[in-house]
C-alpha cells in the first residue's frame, strides 16, 4: 500500500520522486522515510529467497501501516 500511495503523491510509479514529493508536503519525516526504505530492502530480500537483516515483529508491520495512513490522509494538492 505504501507503494501506491507514493506513486499517488508523486503522480508517477518513480519511487525517488514519491518520496520527494511525500517529504515535501510533510507528509513523511525523514525517520519515516528512512524506515519505509528499510521495509523494502527486507521485501525484497524475502522476494529473492534471502534472509532478510532483521526480524519482522508486529512493531515493525503497524509502523509500516502508519506510515500507509499518513501517505493516505494527507492532502497532496
């Protein structure tokens, strides 16, 4: 959801822009974006069969989900 969320805010599928754009508006701190990334780097760690470098706990799934709702609520006009 965070994906298409930033691709919403960016009118673009370009992630780097999406994050631009969210950072911007304030609608992600850097702490926010920094730990989007790291959520990723693990998914894509997971998709290549990979260990990933941490454990992910339930901490980490409702963080990654406030983060969703904070990219959804915001108004990006």
């Amino acid at each position: 959801m965070v994906t298409l969320h930033l691709w919403r805010v960016a009118k673009s599928t370009d992630l780097e822009k999406g994050f631009e754009v969210a950072r911007r508006l304030g609608m992600l701190s850097q702490q926010n974006e920094d730990f989007v990334r790291a959520c990723f780097l693990i998914d894509a760690q997971i998709d290549q069969g990979l260990a990933c470098d941490g454990a992910v706990d339930m901490r980490m799934v409702d963080e990654l989900q406030k983060c969703a709702i904070r990219l959804n609520t915001a108004d990006p006009a």
